[in-house]
C-alpha cells in the first residue's frame, strides 16, 4: 500500500474516533479545522440544529486580497483571529475543538492559539 494513502486512512481513523466523542451544541459549538496543502478552513458548527454558524479560510473575501500564500503557521494566525471575531458577532465565547485527525501542531496550533487570543475559550 502506498505510503500516502496509509497517511489518509490512518487521519480518517482518528477523525472517526475523534467525531464520536466531540459533538457541539448551541452554546458550545464545535470549532472544525480542516487543512489542506494549500489552504487552512475553520468552522463554528452547531450540530445539533446541524447549521454552520461561521466560517473562514484563507480564500476568505477579507483576508484573500491580503495573502500571497495559504499554507503557513503565519496565515493560519490570521484565519484563527478572523474566526475569533465572527464568533464574537455570534456571541460565541466557548467552543470545543475538532482538530479534524491532524497532530494539535504547526498550523492547527497556529489557528487554535490566534482564536484564544482573539476571546474563544476551548
């Protein structure tokens, strides 16, 4: 089996294993982070009406103009403080984290320490 898709199954297993116990709820959504090659997104779901409540990546109107790339710890800060002020429209102060199977690490630590400072609690 190719070592790229050994990589994918084993991140889908975690996922799995993560999903089943973190669910969120209207007063503490879940804060999903998905994270690819090029690109970081984030979203603040409410599973139980099953609605997205915000998001943002780094395709985002606000912040695209701005980047001349999407795929480092310094744009991942940017997307995490611009979730951070959405959620705050939304009057969301506490969330809990879905780190989507990835290593709490780089990028993913990037966008959860910028949304701490922007007033999230995980």
């Amino acid at each position: 089996m190719d070592r790229l898709k050994r990589k994918h199954i084993a991140r889908s297993r975690r996922k799995k294993r993560i999903r089943k116990k973190i669910t969120g709820t209207s007063q503490r959504p879940r804060f999903s982070v998905f994270r690819s090659l090029k690109h970081i997104y984030v979203q603040i779901i409410d599973d139980e009406k099953g609605i997205t409540v915000a998001a943002a990546s780094t395709l985002s109107p606000e912040l695209k103009d701005s980047l001349t790339t999407g795929g480092n710890a310094n744009v991942a800060r940017q997307v995490g403080g611009l979730i951070a002020r959405k959620a705050k429209e939304h009057q969301i102060e506490s969330v809990v984290f879905d780190r989507g199977g990835n290593l709490f690490h780089g990028r993913i630590k990037a966008v959860a320490d910028a949304a701490r400072e922007g007033g999230l609690r995980f």
